[in-house]
C-alpha cells in the first residue's frame, strides 16, 4: 500500500503495475476492474495473433476493445465483457479470424477461464514493533 487509494502489484520477476482506485479526474494508474478488462483482452489477443502467424497471415494491425457491464449493487462485478478485436491483413479472412478469436476467447485465454474459479483467502495481522 502506497497510500489509501494507490497500490503495486510486483510479480516474482519483480516486475511492477500501479493501481489506483482515485474518480476519473484524479486518475494515474488503472484501477483493479481496469487491470481485470485489460488481463482478458491481452491474454485473448496473444493467442489470436500466434494462432494467424501461425497460418502465416499479414498482420498490419491489431487491436482488441474490451467493455464490462457492472452490476448496479455491491459488488460491482462484471456481469457482461464484450471483446471486439480487429485484425487488419492483406491476406486473412474474415471467417478464419473468427474461428481463431473463438478458440482464443473460449479455449486458451487463461485468464477468462480463471473467471469461473474458485477463490480462497486466508487473513493474518502482524504486529508493528
């Protein structure tokens, strides 16, 4: 904890993401709703774009838009993502993209099949000297 609203998450290879949890205007960082949107977008992208290199598909551009619909009580869960990737190529079609986006989103992405885990916690104080 940086502050009350302001955190960083360091992975094992010491890697660092600050999070914020300030309104729109005060923003520096995504806030944990942000970061999950961006996890699910990046991890179905990586295996969309291996899955057309892999077909030796041109990728000129690629780009994913992820929007969540939050439940109006507490918590405020995402009750819907929605993901628009757009790929633009030369030499791909658009029936091959999505069968490939499909098998990403709906058999690879780590991260959406985390959604449907089951969550354990553990809790501990530890005394200040």
């Amino acid at each position: 904890m940086k502050a009350d609203f302001e955190y960083e998450a360091v992975n094992p290879q010491g890697n660092v993401v600050h999070i914020d949890m300030y309104d729109a205007l005060e923003k520096k960082a995504q806030s944990p709703m942000d970061l999950l949107l961006s996890a699910v977008g990046s991890c179905a992208s990586v295996d969309a774009v291996l899955m057309m290199r892999k077909k030796r598909k041109t990728i000129t551009d690629f780009y994913v838009e992820v929007e969540g619909t939050r439940n109006d009580g507490v918590p405020a869960y995402y009750t819907e993502i929605e993901l628009k990737f757009t790929l633009v190529s030369p030499d791909a079609t658009s029936d091959e993209f999505k069968k490939v986006v499909a098998l990403s989103v709906e058999k690879y992405c780590s991260v959406i099949s985390s959604l449907q885990s089951k969550v354990s916690f553990s809790a501990e104080v530890k005394r200040s000297e």
